[in-house]
C-alpha cells in the first residue's frame, strides 16, 4: 500500500536518501492514523534492506496492558532504550544503516527519556532513530531538539478519494461516512474499510449520544451500569462521542436542543473521564454516571 498525503514530507525524505543526507535522529508527530509509522517502516526498509525480520531494524513500542477489559499502553522503560543502544553499536550488514523506531515515543518514562537523550546526544555511526510522536508536549526539549522534526497532519478529501479508488470504495454514501469518522486519517479509514461492524457501531453511537441528552437520571444512570459491563467498549464509545459533538458544534450534525457551548462542555468532560479510566484504577460505572449527569 502507498502513502496517501503528507506528500511534502514523503518527498523531502526521499530527496535527503538520494543525497545520502540522512538526519541521525527523526521525529514525526501527528494524531493516529496519518502514517507516521507506515512512513518510517519504509524509510527504515530503503536504508536496510526489505528482507523479513531484516536485524539492522528494531521497532521499540509500549507493551499492552489489559485489565478489566480496559487495554493501557504501558510505559517504555530503560531497559528497552538500552537494548536499542546495544542494536546501535552493532555494524549495518555490509557496512550499512541501523535503524531504530520508537512507536508512541511519548510513553518513554524518564529514565528511559534520559537514556535516549544520550543516544542522541552522541550517536553511533551508521544509525537512524525515528520517534512516533501524538503528544510531544510530553517528550523533553533536549530530545526534540536533536531530531529533525516532520509534522503530518490529516489528508486532503482529493487524497482520501484516492485510497477510496483503491479500495474499490465507490458507493458516495460510504464514502461520506468514511470521511467523516475518519477525519482525514487513512489509516483509521482502511481500518473502517475492512471492518464494517466497526462503522455500523460508530454510526449507532451518533444516535446514542443525541438520545443522551433527552434520558432522565433514571435512564441514564440504567446505560452507565449497563456501559459498565463492557468496559473495553468505552474508551471506543467516548472517542465517538466526542466526534459526534464535534461535529453538533461545528453545526454539520442539525439538532436545535444541544448549543455548540453545550456540545464542547461535554467534550472536554469525556476527554476528563478518559483520563481517569485510563490512568487510574478508578470505578468505570461511577465515572460513567458523573458523565452522564452533563448530558
């Protein structure tokens, strides 16, 4: 699959491997789903090879956590930055790149900040480091100032028209719904794409935040225990809802009972609730009726 947007970075990349002017250190930042990971995997695959399970590439991501149904991304820790060191130290194959991604960079705890700052800081020979970045508020300056920063952002409509093309996506409907829940995020829209009971779910959640605003406490309080039971589906549901009020704000979503001051209040209440569920070990069911009680 080819890269769809972002095509000034994709191809500013491109031009500095034909110059043999490669950066030691890179960071992409942007929000999930634009291609910050698909495009280093390829630039890591040029500079090393294509080969499977290629040894000059190591890939250093979060390990997953699951509890209660609720999936947490954990910390990376010291001892996954020092075993990228070590696969830094070691020569390319003939003499060529090493590489090293660190997906979702911004769950590095400090020690292994620290750690990765020293790598930086003094880089082996040969060596290439790409940090994803969501959040890179929560990255240290030091870091982000001895990488070459990429800023990707969400694909234009004429782009997203093309992945459609290529994914046989012709019905206009369809593709109206993909634009939409995807928010110009290819990867979220192929994802959407192969499978559709994610999107049907997804549309159901548009009716069931609207619906919330007219439920009495009684009924409210009945869906939060009822939430409750499935606390994995949660985190998902919240992250539609506040695309659904996102867009009654923005008035592309027609109700006249909710205001768009009331639609960004219950945003900024979810985006709290999310914290707490996913950084906490907190009461799912009570959470969900303090939020249910802003509708």
């Amino acid at each position: 699959m080819k890269i769809f947007g972002n095509k000034k970075i994709v191809q500013a990349l491109e031009k500095s491997a034909e110059d043999k002017n490669i950066s030691q250190a890179y960071a992409f930042i942007g929000p999930e789903g634009v291609g910050k990971f698909f495009l280093a995997l390829k630039m890591a695959k040029e500079l090393c090879g294509t080969g499977e399970n290629n040894p000059d590439i190591m890939i250093i991501k979060p390990e997953i956590e699951e509890k209660k149904g609720i999936i947490k991304q954990k910390e990376i820790k010291l001892d996954q930055i020092k075993e990228l060191q070590r696969h830094f130290v070691l020569s390319g194959k003939k003499g060529g790149f090493r590489v090293g991604i660190i997906d979702n960079a911004e769950k590095m705890n400090k020690s292994a900040q620290n750690a990765m700052l020293k790598t930086l800081e003094d880089p082996a020979p040969g060596t290439v480091a790409i940090l994803i970045i969501q959040n890179p508020e929560k990255i240290v300056l030091t870091i982000m100032s001895r990488c070459q920063i990429k800023k990707f952002g969400p694909v234009s409509k004429l782009e997203m028209e093309q992945l459609f093309s290529e994914k046989g996506v012709k019905e206009a409907e369809l593709k109206a719904e993909l634009v939409f829940w995807s928010l110009g995020r290819p990867g979220i829209a192929v994802s959407l794409i192969d499978n559709p009971e994610e999107l049907k779910a997804r549309k159901l959640a548009v009716e069931e935040v609207t619906n919330l605003f007219k439920k009495n406490i009684t009924e409210k309080f009945r869906q939060a225990e009822e939430m409750s039971k499935d606390s994995g589906l949660v985190i998902k549901k919240m992250n539609w809802w506040i695309i659904a009020l996102r867009e009654l704000a923005l008035g592309k979503i027609k109700n006249p009972n909710i205001s768009s001051q009331k639609a960004y209040e219950v945003i900024n209440k979810i985006i709290k609730c999310q914290v707490l569920i996913r950084e906490t070990n907190t009461n799912i069911k009570l959470v969900l009726e303090n939020l249910l009680l802003n509708f």
